[in-house]
C-alpha cells in the first residue's frame, strides 16, 4: 500500500474512533460534504456510518450530486484512491507552508467555467466565469441566474459560436430547451431562434447533449459525420484522439451517417458508433459512466492508455504532458476534475508508480 493511501486510511480510522485532531476532523469532513449536496443534512451518526460503508466499499463511487449517490462502477477502481488524493489535498491546502517547505512546483489548477460567445458579424463577449449555463434566444442571451448578457434582440435565424479554451468548460440551453455542456477546447454552432422543419448545430471538440424533443429533427453536424434524432441524450467526441469520431448514446435513439460514404447506423442506449476514415462505420457497446463522467466533475478511466489520458490532461490543465515509455501503460481510476495537476499525477503514479517531472507547464514522465 502506498504511503499515502496509507496516511488516509489511517486519518479516516482516526475519525471513526474520534480521535482525529481539528484539522484531520475537518479534512475528512469537507471531502465528505463534497461528495453530496445532500450530505450536510445528515447527522454525525449517519455521517460515520457512510464513511465506514465508504471504507468498506471500495468499487463503489459517487455519482450525480443530489442524486442517488452511490453507484456501482464495475470497473477496477478504488474510492479510496479519490479519497486519498482529496484528503491529502485538503490537508496541504490548509498547511501552505509545509508545501513550500518541501520546494515543490507551483500548483497547475484545474480548468473552470470559461467560453467566449461569438456573433456572425464577429463580435465576441467573454462569458463570466463566476457563472456556469448561458441561455440562448431571440430576445437576447443571459445567465442562469437571469443576468442579461445581452440584452438587445437578436434577428432570428442570427448564427451564434459558443467556444471554450483549452482549461475552459461551459452550459448553454438553446431556444428550444436542448441543453448542451462544452468540455475544454469545444464549441458549437446554432441559431438564436431555430426555424423552418429542422433544428441543425455544428460542433467541434466533445459536447454532450440532452434534446428537447420535438417534431422538427435535431442534426448535429461534426468532422465529417451527421447525427440525427428528435429527442435524446448523447455525447460526442470529436477530439480524434484515437483516429475517430465517437457518438454515445444514453437514452433514446439516434442516427449517425458518414457524410463521406453516405453509411449510416441506427444506435440503441448504451452504443456508441466510431466514424473515421474511409472505412465502415463501426458500433460497440460503450461504458456510459466512464464517457459522461467529464460532466459530473469526474473522470472515470476504465483501461484507457496513458497516452490517451495524456489528452485529456493537456486540455484541462493547458499542459504539454509526454507519458514517454510508459504511454502504452493502462489506467483504470476515478479522478475529480476540480483537483490541482500535482493530486492527477499522484493518482497516475499511486496506481501505475509512474513519476513525473514538472517544469512549467511541461510535464514529462520519468524513464
């Protein structure tokens, strides 16, 4: 067991017995009420016992806050790890000095709510990041709390490009309802006001969707391929990451079409289709947790090559990162999206022992 794996078990045995210091109680606590909107409600009685099922229950993670909180993965990973880093985390964050003690590199944050809102005639507005949805429609664009973001009318039919940046994520609700989440480095294309017999976006990088569901069909064009439904959940990876374009879907039904060969597929809740290439559109069963977990604050890694996860890392934390001899090692471990790059690196190397240097913004594993 890793030092640090053990240093958290050992605060959490503390805690149960009640013999944690102040700042170990605190610690624990805010990692608790951090898994659950829901969670200070509870009692101290029931606060133990969940944290003495969570010590027990390893495979078992968080999911959706506010939700049912407890869901069965089924893949090899271990809660414990998510606390171990979250513990570690809260407690260095409170004790600044002991960092610096130690001469470690300055703390990479993670990436946050940023996007740029950009109309056909090319002026652009810089979204708050203080705020988290933007809503779209032919009297103007506001926030989710109703701050105006523009409140002059928009002519209809006017094309709107919502854009994150690298280390930028974002929510925006279209004038029919649908609403969209941005991962880093994506956008989408839609009208203010949406009209005629279908309801067409663009997207480039991953966008996940929840359609409103309507008559007129909702199409979604990205990187060569066509996805059309009426009302659904799904997400798309357009990255390329691994050479293709990825749609999943959740709920509902969809079609994908390759717009280069005209192939097209029909995808049930729980496939995901691949286009890429010259080749055959080709469907999978996919691992719906795992590729929507980036909109509930997590990634879930389930086998995934480090070169690949390399992706994602260089996205969120606007790093260079080279995995070197070890890119071909696999990685399966559930990762907060709100943790500092230093508490990724720790889970990369808690699970697989791999060391990482850091200079800058350059990350580079160790030989």
């Amino acid at each position: 067991m890793d030092e640090k794996e053990r240093q958290s078990k050992y605060i959490l045995k503390k805690y149960l017995k009640g013999a944690a210091s102040e700042e170990e109680k605190r610690a624990v606590e805010a990692w608790y009420r951090e898994l659950s909107e829901d969670a200070g409600e509870l009692k101290e009685e029931e606060l133990i016992e969940d944290l003495m099922e969570l010590d027990h229950r390893k495979p078992w993670v968080v999911g959706e806050r506010g939700g049912q909180w407890w869901k069965h993965l089924g893949i090899a990973a271990s809660i414990l790890l998510v606390f171990s880093l979250s513990i570690i985390g809260i407690l260095n964050r409170e004790q600044p000095e002991a960092r610096s003690a130690l001469n470690e590199p300055a703390v990479i944050p993670p990436g946050s709510n940023k996007a740029v809102v950009t109309f056909e005639k090319g002026e652009s507005i810089a979204l708050s990041e203080d705020q988290d949805v933007l809503f779209s429609s032919a009297q103007g664009l506001r926030y989710g709390d109703g701050t105006d973001v523009l409140a002059t009318s928009l002519k209809k039919q006017q094309k709107i490009l919502l854009s994150t940046p690298i280390a930028g994520q974002y929510k925006a609700v279209l004038s029919d309802g649908t609403k969209v989440w941005l991962n880093a480095e994506s956008s989408i294309s839609y009208p203010s006001e949406f009209s005629g017999d279908r309801r067409v976006v663009e997207v480039e990088g991953e966008v996940f969707f929840e359609v409103a569901k309507s008559d007129k069909p909702f199409i979604v064009v990205a990187s060569g391929q066509r996805v059309e439904v009426l009302g659904t959940k799904f997400n798309i990876d357009a990255y390329g990451d691994e050479g293709s374009v990825v749609t999943t879907l959740t709920e509902g039904s969809l079609r994908v079409t390759d717009e280069h060969t005209q192939q097209n597929v029909l995808l049930a809740p729980g496939e995901q289709s691949l286009v890429g290439g010259k080749g055959a559109i080709t469907v999978e069963k996919a691992d719906i947790q795992e590729i929507t977990s980036w909109i509930h604050g997590l990634h879930i890694i389930n086998n995934q090559k480090l070169a690949v996860y390399a992706k994602k890392i260089e996205r969120w934390y606007d790093v260079q990162v080279d995995m070197g001899a070890h890119s071909d090692k696999t990685l399966s471990s559930i990762i907060p999206r709100d943790v500092p790059l230093q508490e990724v690196l720790s889970a990369i190397d808690l699970k697989l022992g791999v060391k990482f240097s850091v200079q800058g913004r350059r990350v580079r594993a160790m030989p």
